[in-house]
C-alpha cells in the first residue's frame, strides 16, 4: 500500500493486522447469527486499539485522523461490522480530543474513563427524525427538576450498544430551547438497551434502541448545548464511513483476484485470469480502488496539515464519502462479476460483502445532500 506517511503508521497497521485477521473467521457465523462481535472488541480492547486517538497525555497513542482511516480500512478488510462499530467510538475519542469544548472537569474525567477502557458514542438519531444530519429536532426530552436533569426518550441506530459503557444523548431542552447532549452512563437507572437491530448488511455493529426512561442526571453530566439552527461544523472523523466501505471492497477485490489466478475450469488451458473480459473487469476494479483511496488520504492529508483551508477542504468531505461508497460498491458488483454464481453461495463471502458494503449509502452524509451542497458551492 502506497498510502504510508512513515514507517512508524506502517509498523503499527502490520500489527494490528496480525491481531485481526482471526476476525476474518469469525465474519461468517456473525452474520448468520445475527450476533455481535463481542471477541472481536475484546482483541481491539487487548490491542489497545481504542485508545488510537486518545492523546498521550491522557494515557493513549495520540493518533491522527490519518492514522484512523488506515485502521478503519485494514479492520474492514478483515471485518466490515466491527471496523464500523469501533469507528465511532475512536471517531467520537478524536473529535474530543479537537474541540475539547466542555467543562475541563467533566472532560478529565470522560477521558480518564476511556483511558481505562470505557468505549463510548453519540445516541442522536430517533425513528421520528431520521438522520440527525437533516437537521430534525430530536423527541427526547430533558426536563429539569431541583438539581437534577430528567431524560425521557428513545435513540435508533445506537451502534456498540451491547458494549458501550458512555452514551452521548442528544435531547431537546425546552428550558433553554436549545438542543442538549448529555453524558449517561450505562449502568445508569432507568437506562435500558432494546435489541431492534436486525439488517441483512452490517448485522455485526450492534446497532439497538437506546431507551431512556426518567434517566435522573446530575448538573454536570449536561455537557453541550448547541443552536439546531446554526451551521454545524464539518466533522472530518466521520471518513472512517468511507474508509471502513472501502476495507470491504478491498476484501471482495482480494478474493476475486486470488478466484483468477487459481479457477481453471476444463474449458480453459489455464485460469481465467487469461481471459481479457476478466482482466478488464479487475482491471476496473484496480482503477476504482485507486481513485477512491487517492480521494480519501489526499484529503485526510490536508485536512491536517493546511488547517486555514478546512472552511474550503469541508465541501470536499461529503464528496469523499460519495464517491468512495459509490465505487466500494461497484468494486463489489465487479468482484462478483468475475466469481460468477459463486459469489451468491452462502458461504461465499462476496455475498456478505455485496449486503454489507450497500449500507454505506445510509450512513451520514447522504449522496443527495451531498451533491445539493456542491451544486450550491459552484453556483451561488
């Protein structure tokens, strides 16, 4: 891979490959289970992968959001439910670590909790409101009464929830009107989990309801408030989307090359990969896995190092996503193009690849918000 700004990033991918690549075993049997990766968090968790983007200091590898995607990527190859489910917390770990915006007393004690190995994420979305990215106004309420504040709601789409110690609620504060994101822990009363997630892709990530019933919450644990009007900042950790899709092509384009090289059906004198029909469509595939991965780390890169230019770099963000996916799963259809029926064989994993790498194109930013903002950026 090309794509390495120093040895030290590629001697700490090489070894957390070799930590993962069980996860490749364990894929088949998450899927048809419909089970969570609960082994699988436990090796991150014993890797120490989690801490990623933890700042030194705070007891974690101080990781870039560079480092990120090539993580992101290389778990996905091996494993798509779980790079997506770990993303969010290591995503959610780098975006505090950036705009460290609360209360320095509640934020030392958040990151002393991940430190010691508390995983975490953002609740936001509600089946009444639909991608928190649209801007709706969530149904969960907070209310506050004498010291405490009252949490009644429901979150969808709530992944790592089987494992996650900390949510990040977002709730509607009628006392300030404005929109609240509360810290609750786990083991808090009245905090229930209600397994919802059944999908025929991405079954893995654990993606339940939170449900929230009169969650009794101290002062300090209201940790933001925000103005659902106001323009929210780009978030350039959530290319761990577009990353862990493409660790899935990747996938799918490993065992179609190695298919090739190795199926010789008798009516060839060799493998298929003689044939130029193959080699065109593998040779498309090469092309798409390029252009995606060249798209995704070039912008990485300069999100980091041209900081003034980030007000410019944030169209570009929607765009990587919406391209990578797009050509993850075109990548995909190719590979199975070239494995033929095969590929719909349940215990062909191009099958699973094919239902996993889909769900892509519902996760935030959607492709025709997308293309409205960059339709907007060019003409006005």
């Amino acid at each position: 891979m090309l794509f390495f700004q120093s040895q030290k990033q590629k001697e700490y991918i090489q070894k957390l490959e070799k930590a993962i690549q069980c996860f490749a075993d364990r894929a088949e049997a998450l899927d048809a289970t419909n089970g969570f990766p609960f082994e699988n968090m436990k090796d991150l968790k014993d890797f120490g992968y989690p801490k990623l983007t933890l700042a030194k200091e705070d007891g974690g590898y101080g990781g870039t959001l560079y480092d990120f995607l090539l993580c992101q990527e290389k778990i996905a190859e091996y494993c798509g439910p779980t790079a997506l489910g770990i993303g969010w917390h290591v995503g959610t770990v780098l975006s505090l670590m950036e705009k460290k915006s609360w209360e320095k007393g509640i934020m030392k004690e958040l990151l002393k909790e991940i430190s010691a190995g508390a995983l975490i994420n953002t609740a936001a979305s509600e089946a009444g409101t639909g991608s928190p990215t649209r801007g709706g106004r969530p149904e969960t309420i907070a209310i506050k009464k004498g010291e405490q504040w009252i949490l009644n709601g429901r979150k969808t789409f709530t992944t790592l929830s089987p494992v996650l110690d900390i949510f990040l609620v977002t709730a509607w504060v009628p006392e300030d009107e404005l929109l609240g994101t509360f810290l609750v822990h786990h083991d808090r009363t009245g905090v229930e989990i209600e397994e919802t997630w059944d999908m025929i892709s991405m079954q893995g990530t654990g993606s339940h309801d939170l449900v929230l019933k009169d969650v009794s919450l101290p002062e300090k644990y209201y940790v933001q408030k925000s103005n659902p009007l106001e323009k929210r900042k780009p978030d350039a950790w959530l290319l761990h989307i577009p990353a862990c899709y493409l660790g899935i092509a990747v996938a799918a384009r490993n065992y179609a090359v190695e298919f090739a090289k190795t199926y010789s059906p008798n009516s060839l004198p060799g493998p298929i990969r003689d044939l130029p029909n193959v080699q065109r469509t593998i040779g498309e595939m090469e092309l798409e896995l390029s252009e995606a991965r060249h798209f995704l780390y070039s912008v990485a890169e300069k999100w980091e190092r041209q900081p003034d230019d980030r007000e410019e770099l944030a169209k570009q963000l929607g765009a990587v996503k919406l391209s990578v996916v797009n050509k993850a799963i075109s990548i995909v259809d190719k590979a199975m193009r070239v494995v033929g029926a095969k590929s719909l064989q349940r215990q062909n994993p191009l099958q699973r690849y094919y239902r996993d790498v889909r769900a892509g194109l519902h996760n935030p930013p959607m492709d025709d918000a997308t293309i409205t903002l960059l339709a907007k950026s060019a003409l006005y």
